[in-house]
C-alpha cells in the first residue's frame, strides 16, 4: 500500500488489524469448540473438556483485547497506545503452540482407539 493511499484513510490499519484479531479470535473459538466435538463423541478425559472450554473462553478474550483500539479509535488516532503490547502478542503465541501439541496429541490419542 503506498503512502498515499494510507494519506487518504488512515483508518483502514486499525481496521485490518481488528479483522485480524476477529479471525484469530474465531479460529480459537473454533478449535476449542472441535476439542470439546472430540471430547464428548470420543469419551475423553476431563482435561479434554476444560482446555476446550479454557480456549473458548480465550478465543472471547483475545477478541476483546483486539478489537478495542477499533472501538476507541479517536483516542487511539490521537495517541496510538491502546494497540495490544509485545506481552499480549507473546500470550497467544503460547496459546496457540499449546494448542497446536494438546491437539496433536489429541488426534493420536483417537486415531489409536
């Protein structure tokens, strides 16, 4: 995108940023949402249930969290603090790698019954 076109609407960064977090958010949602599916078709254990949920309530978070500069924007326009910081970014790495391993191991643990 070129300096111009960002001259021309300096709000369409916020809001490419917030639709990013939205999907991010949504695909948490959603592989919480499948672990919980796999839990109770597959008779898995306890944990199964709790990190399911423990996603679906970080999928409503991690949105919140993103999304606010955009419902604020004219105090994040006049003094562009309220973008999430580096320790933020750094949560949902974590997130996200956990994730990755629970649901992982979750898949062989049904391919295997």
């Amino acid at each position: 995108m070129s300096p111009a076109d960002e001259a021309e609407d300096p709000g369409k960064a916020l809001e490419r940023t917030t639709l990013a977090w939205t999907r991010s958010g949504l695909s948490l949602a959603a592989i919480g949402a499948l672990i919980l599916r796999a839990a109770a078709l597959s008779h898995l254990t306890f944990l199964s249930y709790v990190v399911g949920t423990l996603l679906v309530i970080a999928a409503v978070l991690l949105w919140a969290q993103g999304s606010r500069p955009y419902r604020t924007r004219e105090a994040w326009q006049r003094d562009r603090t309220l973008l999430p910081d580096a320790s933020t970014l750094r949560i949902v790495a974590v997130i996200t790698f956990a994730v990755a391993v629970y649901a992982l191991v979750l898949t062989i643990v049904i391919v295997i019954e």
